[in-house]
C-alpha cells in the first residue's frame, strides 16, 4: 500500500515536512527500523530505542532510501521527513492503511498459542486468497505497525498477532489494527509477575474489543476458566457475533473426538473431529500436541465465520508442522544412538508447560529426558508456581530431570524422593555436562523462558550431535 503514496501524501499523513523539499525520487514498499535491513524501496524510520538512536544511523543510508527523523542529520545523502515523533509518524502511516485495506483483518492475542494460531490461520488463508501476517514474533508496539507498513495493497487476509507484557498495551494496538475478526486463545499465567491475577490477564487480553466494529466477531476458548469475563467484554464492547471454540458442548466450533498416531511412517499425527452446527467434518494434522488441535480449531471457526469452505480449510491445515522453538522435532544421534529432541524453548508458563509434559508423557519411549529452565514473568508467583508443577513431571515419569536456574533448582529436593534430578546454575554450566547425561534417551525435552536461556541448549545439543534430522515424527 505504501507503493502507492507520493512523497507529498506521506508528509501530509505523517504530519511533518521534507527537509530542504528534497524529495525521494522513488515510492517504497514498506518501512523499517533497522538501517541494515532497508533497501532502495524501503522507508527508514529513526526511532529512539533505549541503547541506541535511529537517527545515528540515517548518514549511513544511501539513495534511494528515504528517511523520517525528529531532527535532520547533517550529512545524510538521502531526503529528510522531518516529523514530531516518529513513533507516532509511524502509527499514523500504520493506521491509514489499516483503515484503507480491502482485507479482512484478523487479530490474534492470548497467553499461549499466539504465534502457534497465527502461522495456522496464515497457512490456511493462504489457500483461499493472499495473505500477510506478522513476520516470528512482531507482535508489540513496534512490530504491529511495522506488519502494517508492509502489507500489500492486493490483500484478501490480514492476520496481526498482539502481544503484550503490561497492562494497558492491547487496546492501542488494536486501536491501530481495527479488526474485523479477533481470536483469544487461552487465558494463562504469562505476564501475570505483572498483572498480578489471572482475573487482570483476562481483562486486559479482552481489550482486543477496544478497536472492533459491532459487526465484527470475536472467537472466545469457550472451555477456559474465564471465558465468561471475556464475553461480558465483548458484550459491553456491543460485538454483535461472539463465536466460540473448544471441547464444551456450547462451543460454536466444538472438538468431539482426538486420536492419536504414534506410527513413525506415518505423516499424520492426530486425526480429530470437529461439529459446526449439524456436520461433522475431519480435521488432520501433522502436529501431535492436543494444543495444536485447540489452536487449529479456532483457525476453523475464523474460516467457518468468513463463510469459507471447511472441508478446504481443514486440508489447508493437515501438512503444517511444529515451529522451532514450539514443539518442533529433530532426530539428533549421539554414539551411534538416536534421540527424538522436542524444542519447546521459546518460552513457558506453567499452563504450557503442563500441556507439554502430558504429551512428552504419552509418547513411545521409556527413556525420557526432560531438561527445564526457569519460567520468567511470574513475579511474587514464581516460587510457588515451579514448586507446584513438581506432580506433573512425577506423573510424566521421566528417566531423569536436568534443572536450570534459580528458580527450577527450588524444586529439586521435592523431585529427587521420585526421580534422578541433576542442578545446574545456569544454561553455560548445564552444556558442559548435559550431553553423557542425554545419552542413550529416547526423548530429550527441552522447556523454558527464553530469557532463562533453553533455546541454547537446543542449539548446543543440536551442535555436537553426529546427524540432525527435522521433524522425523
């Protein structure tokens, strides 16, 4: 869409001014905020982050390219849009095209499940029409506009995942999205260090109401236990189409059935049936975790809402795989015997990582290795939060449990009366050691923060492994 502005339609847009009148000799299709991203089409925004000033690198970039600064910066060789706030210049230019798309916007927010939704809902459009989604996670103040800036002017889908860490940041983004159709996925404890109460969590993902129409539609996880503060938002936000999703009889889109396949030669991993009305339609996926198939089901009621064919979206949806970070699979060998690694090291909670440790539980394979650094966010909870997860793994009856960090180290007195329980301070020390122990696993299982560091025991296990296999099951 921006391909389609003169230079005069975006100073009037950003409310600001050439410096000089020098103009750009081009039109750009989209904006960034990396210098080291932006090419001869591309618009830099120079915005001030808390390490570094965008407007340090604008003297670096080379026409083409185009710039919009708070201040003008002697010496630059590409033209100047001098504006009040960038950020707010960004916003501005982010908010016209989403008011001024012919796309329907979906918006996609909750605990858990955000990124896991969005690739599904954006593989299954897909199939029906061009879609544009956020890139990995760009779901925050920054990455949002940025989606926006990017999109296409032909679009027939557009799918923004809002996240968020404090109160207060939903509703802006929605504001800026405007969508026509909004998924929650799940209320849980993420950000709850912040928000102090699951109550407050609910309240504040229920704020994706703010930027909706009366006649756009909200998808609510109808078996959630605060579903109902999530219709009462949307009720006083006077959405008239409140659908729902989930295994609960009262589901728009309800999960009658789930079968599980544990055959390594076969593509599918689980085959469920799903009601919509009076018909039964077949959903198949090569994602084993039931999570996925909550996740994919509130894909097929954004699609059952829009009037799409369901048969086609469910086919749409039955060779998507696991995401790095989020239950991906890889088959690592370590002396001369294979390992099944499970990377689910993007983040955690404890609600994910319940849902996690009874599906490692429920796979083939005796030998189980579970590896577990610190869930973050959790504030004056976190003690009391790791410490109750201590059941769970018991009952997933690993071989043995790796314990990363502060706060994971707490419960090893609790695990070691059932399980073998090795402690590490930190993710440095763990890769030392983590290898002889991993040896001879069936299923080595990686879960925590990012922050807390897991995702470098992937890569570390991944490094020194003799072969490396993709999602082999």
């Amino acid at each position: 869409m921006m391909k389609a502005l003169s230079p005069w339609d975006l100073a009037i847009i950003c409310d600001g001014y050439w410096h000089f009148d020098q103009l750009p000799t081009n039109h750009f299709n989209s904006a960034k905020i990396n210098s080291l991203e932006i090419q001869s089409d591309e618009l830099f925004i120079a915005l001030k982050g808390n390490n570094q000033d965008g407007h340090d690198f604008v003297k670096s970039l080379l026409p083409p390219a185009a710039a919009i600064v708070e201040r003008p910066m002697s010496f630059a060789q590409v033209p100047q849009l001098i504006v009040e706030s960038c950020h707010d210049a960004m916003n501005r230019l982010a908010g016209t095209f989403a008011r001024e798309t012919n796309a329907i916007k979906i918006a996609v927010t909750g605990s858990v499940g955000k990124t896991g939704t969005k690739e599904l809902l954006a593989n299954c459009l897909s199939y029906f029409g061009k879609t544009h989604a956020n890139k990995g996670n760009y779901n925050n103040h920054l990455g949002v506009p940025l989606t926006l800036l990017s999109m296409p002017s032909s679009l027939s889908f557009l799918i923004a995942e809002l996240g968020m860490n404090h109160a207060g940041e939903i509703a802006p983004l929605s504001h800026l999205v405007r969508p026509n159709i909004a998924i929650i996925t799940k209320i849980a404890e993420s950000h709850i260090g912040h928000l102090r109460s699951l109550q407050a969590v609910a309240v504040e993902k229920a704020d994706i109401c703010a930027g909706m129409g009366s006649d756009s539609c909200i998808i609510l996880p109808r078996d959630d236990d605060h579903y109902f503060i999530l219709e009462q938002a949307a009720i006083d936000a006077k959405i008239d189409n409140i659908v729902s999703f989930g295994k609960h009889s009262d589901s728009t889109v309800q999960l009658l059935n789930r079968e599980v396949c544990n055959a390594s030669d076969s593509p599918e991993k689980q085959v469920i049936s799903i009601r919509i009305l009076d018909k039964i339609h077949t959903l198949r996926l090569a994602m084993r975790a039931e999570h996925w198939a909550i996740n994919a089901l509130s894909v097929i009621t954004a699609c059952h809402f829009m009037g799409l064919n369901i048969d086609e979206a469910c086919v749409s949806l039955q060779n998507q795989k696991e995401l790095d970070g989020r239950g991906a699979e890889t088959l690592l060998k370590f002396n001369n015997h294979s390992s099944i690694l499970i990377d689910d090291a993007y983040n955690s909670s404890p609600s994910s990582l319940r849902t996690a440790l009874l599906d490692v539980a429920s796979r083939p394979g005796e030998n189980k290795i579970f590896i577990l650094t610190d869930m973050l966010e959790l504030g004056d909870y976190s003690d009391e939060m790791h410490s109750a997860l201590v059941p769970d793994i018991i009952k997933a009856q690993p071989a043995c449990v790796i314990l990363i960090g502060s706060a994971m180290k707490k419960i090893h007195n609790a695990l070691k009366r059932s399980i073998l329980v090795h402690v590490f301070e930190d993710v440095d020390e763990a890769k030392s050691a983590i290898v002889p122990i991993a040896t001879g696993s069936d299923i080595i299982f990686v879960k925590g923060s990012h922050g807390s560091g897991a995702y470098l025991l992937v890569q570390h296990l991944k490094s020194v492994s003799d072969m490396e296999t993709k999602n082999v099951i």
